[in-house]
C-alpha cells in the first residue's frame, strides 16, 4: 500500500539536481560485492544470482549512479527532509538513472542497519525530479509513475523489494533517505 507522507518543494528539488548534475561519479553496474563473512552475503549472492537468471548483465542495462549530501549536494536538503519525515538521517542519497537503464528487483542490503532497534528506523522515496513519460519505481506491488515533483512516500520495511527503470528519453533523478526516529 502506498504510505503518502508529504512533500518538499519543487524549487527545492530543482536546485538539488542542479547541484547533483555539477559533479561527475561513476555508475554502478549491480550491488556491490559483500565479503563472504558478511551477514547479508547470501542475499546478495542470491540478487545477483536472480539478476543474472533473468538476463541482466553487467554492462548491459543495470547503470545507475549515486550523489551524496556534503560531497555532491548541500546538506540543506537532508535538513529540509529531516522535518518533514521527523526523522534523523542515517544516510540519504540521489539515484540517476539514464535512458535505457535501469535498477533491477532488488532490496537495499545495508548490514550496518542491524546496529538499530526494529522498528526505528525507516526508508523513503522522494521524487525530485518532473514527472516525465517513460520512468517508473517500483516498491514491492505498486508502480509509482509519473508522480508529482517532491511526492514523498514510505517503504512498508527496510527489506522492500524495488526497482526503477528509465524507459524515457530524460535523465531520471530519484531520492531515497534512510533516517531514525528523533521521537
């Protein structure tokens, strides 16, 4: 079920995809590889193994890239956000997503989460950039499509299934904030 929460204005995220759109990262071409010691290894060789069954490979579809707060956007909109959702920020990012590319079905395999009470800790989507023809998110069993500019909702949990794809002749720009109740 869709959980709306509110929105942030559409200056506001106009001004943080500018600043995004100023510096130059590399894309990610799949989930980053976890140490077989790592708690979360076999659901990440399980993504991958999912991935690949379903045709995905590396250098083909799956590019996306990342800008973070302090190194490639003012903390202003982390702060901004931070009312809004009444939470704290654990981490808060920009996903880019390029015509013809995409994020498969995946869940966010984060080990330092487990570091937090259940129950505290929350994941959100905002859609900073326009509504354009073509892009789409997922979570679990519902399609965000052609959402309003700032639009923020909630994960059902931090393990939610998701994937977002741009099918679009645009640049996709997305938000994703993972923050801890202040409460």
């Amino acid at each position: 079920m869709k959980n709306y929460i509110g929105s942030v204005s559409q200056k506001l995220c106009d001004s943080l995809i500018t600043q995004c759109q100023r510096n130059k990262v590399e894309p990610y071409h799949g989930n980053m590889d976890l140490n077989p010691d790592d708690l979360f290894y076999n659901d990440h060789i399980e993504q991958k193994k999912l991935a690949e069954q379903a045709g995905y490979t590396q250098g083909n579809s799956i590019e996306f890239r990342h800008y973070y707060p302090d190194k490639h956007f003012s903390l202003d909109f982390i702060h901004t956000f931070e009312e809004v959702v009444k939470q704290e920020c654990l981490l808060g990012f920009v996903s880019e997503i390029q015509p013809g590319k995409c994020a498969p079905w995946h869940w966010d395999i984060n080990p330092w989460l487990n570091d937090y009470p259940e129950g505290e800790v929350c994941r959100y989507v905002c859609f900073v950039d326009k509504p354009k023809p073509g892009q789409a998110f997922m979570i679990e069993d519902e399609c965000f499509y052609m959402e309003s500019q700032g639009n923020i909702y909630q994960y059902p949990s931090l393990k939610s299934w998701h994937a977002g794809f741009n099918a679009g002749l645009e640049t996709k720009f997305l938000f994703t904030f993972t923050g801890i109740n202040t409460n």
